[in-house]
C-alpha cells in the first residue's frame, strides 16, 4: 500500500509499503500534499512497466 505522510521539516512524502509492513520505498519531500498524490499517481503508473538493471 502507499502511504501519504508529512514530513518532520515540513511537506509531504509518500512510501510503498509491503503486505509485510516493511518499507519497500519512499520519495522525496513535496512542498504540498498534491504533490505527493501525483507522486504516489507515477510511480503506480509506471512501476509495471519499470525495467530492471543489474549494475553489479
């Protein structure tokens, strides 16, 4: 699930928890709320179409 949080400095940042509990990832601090939401909009949009790259 993703979560919308408020950042401790100020704004706002979303992150993607597992069926776990665990945090998977977060984003960066928006400056509003709005923001944050068409954060969480991308990422829902693009991460099935993400490739992966092993750069080890």
């Amino acid at each position: 699930m993703f979560e919308i949080l408020r950042a401790n400095a100020g704004g706002y940042f979303w992150r993607l928890k597992g069926t776990n509990g665990e945090t998977l990832c977060h984003s960066e601090v928006y400056t509003s709320k709005q923001s944050a939401q068409a954060g969480v909009n991308a990422a829902k949009r693009v991460a099935p179409l993400a490739q992966v790259h092993d750069r080890t």
